[in-house]
C-alpha cells in the first residue's frame, strides 16, 4: 500500500550497514553529500557512484527499492539535464532546428544528472539501513555537542520522535476524512487554485482540532508517568563504536580524497 | 435593544487566558511534534505547482499547520516544526530538491515563521495576524533572493548571471509572494474557524 512506500524504505537485513552504528552512519552519509558539492570533475564523480553501488550492494536492497527512491528526483533530473544540454553555450556538436547540443553542454548535463543521483542513492543507503528509531537516537547523539551553546537538544530529539511516531497515524487519518469527505461530495483536486485550496478546509479543521486533542492527551499521559522535559533519561540500547565503525570512516575518507584527487578526464 | 453596553466576548477572552496558563512545555513541544507530522503528511497529500511556467516550484499545504504552531506557541516553535519537517521529508527519501530543497525550504519556511511569530507574539487578533503574515511573506521573498542566488547554480552550473537574475526576479520572486499569500489566506482562515470553535490552544 501507498502508507508502506512513506518511511517504508527501511528492510531489515543482517547486512553488515544495519549494524553501522547510527551516529556514524548519519555523520558519514552527511558529510559525502556535503562533500558532492565541491567535486569537479566528472572522473571523481564516477569512483563516487561505484562507491554509491557498493555500498547500496552492501545494503543488500532491492533494485526496484534504488529506483523507487529516484522517482521523485527524476522531472528535475530531466529538467536539468536538457536545460543543459540545450543551453549552455560553447562548440556546437549536433544543431536541430533552434536547438543545439554543445560539447560543454553535454559535459555539463552528465556532470548535474551524476550530482542529483549520488545525493539520492546516499540519502537511500542511510534511510534503508536505518530505522527510525536508530535515526532519532543517532541524529539527538550528533546534534548534543550543541548543549554547550544551550540548544535544546533533547526537545527538538523528543519532538522528531513524537513526529516520527504520528506521520503514519495522521496519513491513516488523513485518508479516512479525505474518503469521508468525498462521500459527501466534497471535490478535491479540481477547480481553480483558489477553490482546490479551499476544498481543503473540510480535510485540514479535523486533522487540526484532532492534533490538538492528542497534544493534550499525550502530555496528560507522560506527565502522570512521571515525565520530565530535558531530564537525562536511560536508554534501552547504547550505541557503541566498533572496529566496523573505524573501518568505515577510514573507508569513506579514503574514498573522499580518492575522488578530488584523480585527474580531470 | 441597545447592545452597547454589552461586552461582547468576556467570557472568551478571559478563557483565552486562563488556558495559556495551564499550558505547559511538555505539551507545547508534543503539539509541535504532531503539527511537524502534520506538516509532513500534508506536505505529501497536496503538492501542486503554482505558476505553470515553472513547474519544479512547488507548493503545498504543509505550510498551515507549521504556521499555526508559529502563531499560537512563537517563533521558536515555528522553525522547529520547519526543521523536524524538512528532516522527516529527507528521511522518507526526499522531495525532487534533496538535501538542497529541504535547506532552501527550512531557511524560507523559518524565516517567515520567526517574522510571524514575533510580530503576534500568541495574542491572536485580525489587526496583528495580518500584519505579521505581510511582513512574514515579504521578508521570505525577500530571503529567498541571496539564498536561491547561491543555491540554483549548483543545480544548473551552466546558468549565466543574466539568466539567473532575470529568473530570480520574475519567476522565483512573483512565486515567493503568492505562495505567501495563499498561505496568508489560507491559514487565517483555518485560525478564524479554529477561532470560533473556542477552543484552547
């Protein structure tokens, strides 16, 4: 169903990426896609990709999964790609009609379509080897060194899990009244800007007033449980850095000075 | 009758005030939470291009319940519903901007937020809502203009500087204000219907 396909990228396997440490992992993914932005050349974005298809090989996830992930990027993909192709000025190879098709052009596109696929397969190698869970624990670990500067860290980690927790719920909901909502004639997706934004309001006042509902009940709930805002609490797993942990950094260094580094083709 | 002695709304107001007492931390960050969730979810139901011409200029309703919470909780609040949003939209795999998008749409989204949520400052009347959703839009359209400066070239690297100018002042800009204004409209009539249900927030 549609509801798995929303955080429905994460698979359980034994693979060896499931068992990366989650602070590591969310620091690693970040960094190379940091990282992306200031390769150059085309051949550094090549070892880039084989290293993307190894450890998505490594994942042990299914193709149709990969591809599914780039079906939201694939109109600015194309987008991109012809705006660039057709565009850029320079030596004309191939001219048809108005259009024409430089060298640089089509330098500049394989450049572009290479940097949006590495940015997603990345993001899908962390997502799919990570469950929520392990990414709320790993993303309030990284973010805690900003206590010094009194971030409130553990708010905005109790706010992405309780987030985490209702997005399935609220789409359940969400669902539920649109259909309602239908048999009672109301039309969504039809109309001018102004009426498809307003045909809304019957879906967004329930899911509203129904938020604020379950804010109250919840906060009722934890606070007879003895909850406390910004409290150190324990944790039922620790995470750990292993020699596995080492060798991955080691790994993704290696590979990040390996691809600034070769020549430009 | 004469009704001028009247004082229409008390009892509401006074409600108003009482309620905001009883509210607590714990259930403001729990609110955001779910109104980041919500956010998310409809962020995911109801995307629809604005201006024909450029499609990948997207907007939705997800903006709503982000600037509900700036409203009623402030400013704070509102960038960490835009925040935790923009981190769920990347862990599900990511709208067609990426890392990218999400940045620009947190550094959009929050700079409304914080310009809207300081100027109601949670008293809630038309006067000071309106104020604050013009001048959050305005100052949104205003901060996209650096930001998209620096971000539309790293997604077309061979755009030239004309280019980009003419696109940022016809195109992104025009999008940056109406996009505002229908989340203007939309949002404070979510908020008068909240409104008159009475409720406490």
């Amino acid at each position: 169903m549609r509801k798995r396909s929303f955080f429905g990228q994460y698979n359980f396997s034994d693979s060896l990426l499931c068992k990366l440490d989650p602070r590591v992992k969310i620091v690693l993914v970040f960094s190379i896609v940091v990282f992306l932005f200031f390769v150059k050349t085309i051949s550094g974005y090549i070892l880039l990709l084989l290293f993307s298809i190894f450890l998505i090989l490594l994942a042990k996830s299914k193709i149709s999964d990969v591809f599914r992930s780039l079906a939201p990027i694939l109109f600015l993909l194309l987008f991109t790609v012809l705006f660039q192709l057709f565009f850029t000025p320079g030596k004309v190879v191939y001219s048809f009609f108005f259009l024409k098709v430089t060298s640089e052009g089509i330098y500049l596109a394989t450049y572009i379509a290479m940097r949006l696929m590495l940015l997603s397969f990345f993001t899908f190698v962390l997502t799919a080897t990570t469950s929520n869970i392990e990414l709320t624990d790993g993303f309030e670990a990284v973010i805690s060194p900003l206590k010094i500067v009194r971030f409130p860290t553990e708010d905005v980690a109790l706010m992405i899990s309780i987030a985490m927790r209702f997005v399935p719920v609220l789409f359940e909901e969400a669902t539920r009244i649109m259909k309602a909502q239908t048999s009672r004639g109301v039309l969504f997706n039809k109309g001018s800007l102004m009426q498809r934004a307003r045909s809304f309001l019957p879906l967004l006042l329930p899911l509203l007033l129904n938020a604020f509902n379950r804010a109250d009940q919840l906060a009722i709930a934890m606070e007879a449980r003895g909850f406390v805002v910004g409290k150190a609490r324990t944790k039922y797993r620790e995470m750990q850095i292993k020699k596995i942990d080492l060798f991955f950094i080691f790994l993704f260094i290696l590979i990040m000075a390996a691809s600034i580094m070769v020549k430009r083709i | 009758m004469d009704r001028s002695g009247e004082k229409p709304e008390p009892t509401v107001k006074s409600g108003w005030k009482e309620e905001k007492m009883k509210r607590t931390k714990l259930r403001s960050i729990i609110l955001a939470g779910i109104l980041a969730a919500l956010s998310f979810v409809l962020m995911r139901f109801t995307e629809f291009p604005l201006i024909p011409a450029a499609p990948f200029l997207k907007t939705d309703l997800g903006d709503i319940p982000l600037l509900i919470g700036a409203v009623y909780l402030g400013p704070w609040y509102g960038v960490a519903i835009a925040f935790v949003k923009n981190l769920l939209f990347l862990a599900s795999g990511g709208g067609s901007g990426g890392l990218l998008g999400s940045t620009v749409n947190f550094i959009a989204l929050s700079s409304f937020a914080i310009v809207l949520g300081s100027i109601v400052k949670r008293t809630i009347n038309l006067k000071r809502l309106l104020l604050g959703f013009t001048a959050g839009t305005v100052v949104m359209a205003l901060v996209m203009i650096p930001v998209n400066f620096w971000a539309v070239p790293l997604f077309l690297p061979g755009i030239t500087r004309p280019a980009l100018i003419s696109y940022l002042f016809k195109i992104n800009l025009p999008f940056n204000l109406i996009k505002g204004a229908l989340d203007t409209i939309t949002t404070v009539v979510t908020l008068t219907a909240i409104k008159k249900r009475n409720l406490s927030i």
